[in-house]
C-alpha cells in the first residue's frame, strides 16, 4: 500500500471568478479538498472531496460557494491535490 502524497496550491481570485475557477479545477481531477477563504484568511468554507462522488458531491455545494462569491471581493481558493 503507498502512501498518499497531498500538494496545496492557492488561487487568488475576484468574488465572481470563484465558481468558475472551482469548476475548472473539478476537471482537472484529483482534488481531495477545497477551501475558499475571505481576503482577511478565514476559512468560509470548506469542501472535502471524496473521489469517484466529485459531481454528486459539488453540485449542491456551487449553489453556496455562488452565495458566499457574491458576498467577496476576493478570496483565496485552497486546493489540495493528491499526486500520483
């Protein structure tokens, strides 16, 4: 059994950017979590992501994540993602 590997790489983005920055990182694949912070760092919300139930998962989670968007001037999307 190998060890998982987990990379964190941030995004800074305007609050109507988010969404479909997020989108665009689904497909990239490999996400194991999402967390999106204000512009002071705190964490507003924050997403785990189980693979193989990503589209279930997210789909009613871009409905808050759109709510939380409108409320931000920008925002820092975190992402971690598992290496291979």
């Amino acid at each position: 059994m190998s060890e998982e590997k987990v990379r964190t790489e941030e995004f800074q983005v305007k609050g109507e950017e988010i969404v479909a920055k997020i989108k665009e990182l689904l497909h990239e694949g490999d996400i194991r979590r999402v967390i999106i912070k204000n512009e002071d760092g705190r964490t507003l919300i924050d997403i785990p992501l189980t693979i193989g139930v990503v589209g279930v998962l997210v789909a009613p989670q871009l409905a808050a994540i759109g709510a939380i968007a409108a409320l931000l001037t920008h925002g820092t999307i975190v992402v971690e993602k598992i290496e291979n």
